[in-house]
C-alpha cells in the first residue's frame, strides 16, 4: 500500500475512531451534544467518507478526493473554532435556537439520531478529558487531518 493510501485509510479510521468516542461520552457520560457538536460530527463523517471513497478512486481522481477530505477537515477545524469562542463568551449561546431546530430536522438526524441530533447546550461545561475540552480536541484533530491531508493532496504521482 502507498503513503497516500496509508494516510487516506489511517484518518478515516481515526475520524471513526472519534465519532465512536464521541457516542462513548454521550451515552456512557452523559454529554449530549450540542448544535455544534453535531456540526463537527458531520464534519468527521465527511472526512471519514471521503477519505474512503478516495481510496478506491484511480490515482488521478485521488488528489482531488483528497483535496476534498481537507476542505472537510478545515470546515471542521473552523467549527470547533467557532465553539471554543462561544464557550469563552457564554453570552453568546448556540443553545435552543433556530440552529438546534434546523438540524434535528435534517433526515440524517431522523435517520441517525443517536448520532446527528443536538440535544445539548454549546456552553454546558464538562469535565477536560486530558487537560483539553471537547471542542479544543476536535480542533487539534481537524488541524492534524488538515496538515496530513494538504500535502497528500498536493503531493504530485
């Protein structure tokens, strides 16, 4: 197996990875995820996919299915940004709002809602799972699929 394959298949089985901790905490902790939560779980889902899709595409389609995985991975980095704000400014909450209605309405939230539906506030507080929050771990991940996926992506045949 090539480096571009092994990187392909080792983050989407790392984002899967997460996505199982993260029903660990909802179900097993008791965390329930908020709005943009729920976002970042997307985001992770899209990354996951892609990469595997990406895996199966011939070698000239791989880059820019690649390419795609980092925009995921960004968008995600973007969102977990987003929500280390909220939480550093309680005022402004994402709590019950129009967002948390909106996206419990998507049928994936139908279809999956153990998974895609927003039940929690973006400003609850919990414990720090080793020394990071939810948030700042998602952002460390998406920033770590970013600063692998780019270069793959970039990297010529």
């Amino acid at each position: 197996m090539n480096r571009s394959k092994l990187t392909l298949l080792s983050t989407a089985l790392i984002a899967i990875g997460l996505l199982g901790f993260g029903l660990y905490l909802q179900f097993m902790r008791d965390m329930l995820p908020c709005p943009l939560c729920v976002l970042q779980r997307y985001a992770f889902v899209a990354v996951a996919l892609l990469c595997l899709v990406t895996l199966v595409l011939p070698e000239g389609a791989r880059r820019t299915g690649t390419g795609l995985a980092s925009l995921a991975a960004l968008t995600g980095a973007g969102i977990a940004g987003w929500h280390l704000w909220i939480k550093a400014h309680p005022s402004f909450s994402c709590g019950i709002d129009p967002l948390e209605t909106s996206l419990n309405k998507i049928f994936t939230a139908e279809l999956l809602p153990f998974l895609f539906q927003a039940d929690g506030l973006c400003t609850t507080v919990y414990d720090p799972i080793l020394g990071l929050s939810i948030p700042q771990w998602s952002l460390l991940w998406f920033a770590l699929f970013a600063l692998v996926l780019i270069p793959t992506a970039l990297r010529r045949r």
